[in-house]
C-alpha cells in the first residue's frame, strides 16, 4: 500500500508474515481487506485493498490485491501467490491475469515477456490457479517506477500468440 503509506510492516527475508511497526493498529474488513490506523492516518481507519490473513493485533500474512484477484468457478484465485512460486522457476517477467470463460467465469492466464517459452511446475498449485492458457508478449507495459503495469499489459492480449 505504499501508495497510501509507506513501511506499515516489516518482515523477515523467507517469512511469510508482517508485523506492523510503531504505534500502528491493524484490523481486517468484511472482504479480508488491511485496515490501518495511527498517526499515518490521523487516528482514521484506512482501508486498504491488501487481502491479509490477520494472524494476531500484531501480525498478518499478506495475500494479495483485491483488485487483482480472479474469480475462476467460485475459486478466488490470487495472482501474486502464482507468480510467486511461478517467479521461483524463471528470471523471465510474467504476470497472472485473467480471460473471461464461459463456464469458469474467469480462466487464469499466464503471461510472459520476451520470446522463450520456460517450462513450469504447476504441481503445488491448486487446479483453478494453474493457467489455462500461456501468452508471450514481446515486452510488457512498464509504470514510470519499473513495475509491470498489469491492467496495460493485459490489453496487449489481443495481439499474443497462444501456447
């Protein structure tokens, strides 16, 4: 959320989990959403849009954006959780993003930048979060600070060959 804030939370290089800095209070949504509230945000709750599994009042395990989540057969699939283990495998870009499907509602696609086709094990993910379609783009969209722009990207779709 650093659009909003920056170093809310800390965490230990390989630890999955956050623990909030300073006098700040942390709470969760109705729809798993962070909540902050401290100085930072003048004593007001501020709602974010990071799904968080909320461990304890000092600690939480970030699942993704909740912007980004794909809802494919009623399975909510979270992007990030795929490119991490995806990311483990290549040093080549990717991106999870998401096609309409006329029986999923949603099917997860795998992009990647360049023009190598790695090959992936999908074996720990589960079988909604397994792409059902592989793309290459040439070169993904970019924001001024270097990071894969995704909405930009995903509208390159329509000019990618399919795998």
């Amino acid at each position: 959320m650093t659009e909003t804030a920056s170093h809310i939370a800390v965490k230990r290089l390989g630890s999955p989990f956050f623990k909030r800095t300073g006098h700040l209070k942390i709470s969760k949504s109705d729809s798993s959403c962070l909540k902050i509230k401290g100085l930072i945000t003048k004593n007001q709750w501020l709602q974010t849009q990071d799904i968080v599994e909320l461990i304890d009042e000092n600690t939480f395990k970030w699942l993704g954006r909740q912007d980004f989540v794909i809802n494919s057969g009623g399975f909510k699939v979270h992007p990030e959780k795929i490119e991490h283990h995806l990311k483990k495998q290549t040093d080549q870009p990717l991106i999870i993003t998401s096609l309409p499907d006329k029986v999923l509602g949603q099917k997860v696609i795998l992009l990647l930048e360049g023009t190598l086709m790695p090959t992936f094990d999908y074996s720990l993910l589960h079988p909604y979060e397994k792409p059902k379609k592989t793309l290459i783009i040439k070169k993904f969209m970019y924001t001024k600070n270097g990071k894969i722009d995704r909405k930009a990207t995903q509208k390159l779709i329509g000019r990618l060959r399919p795998f």
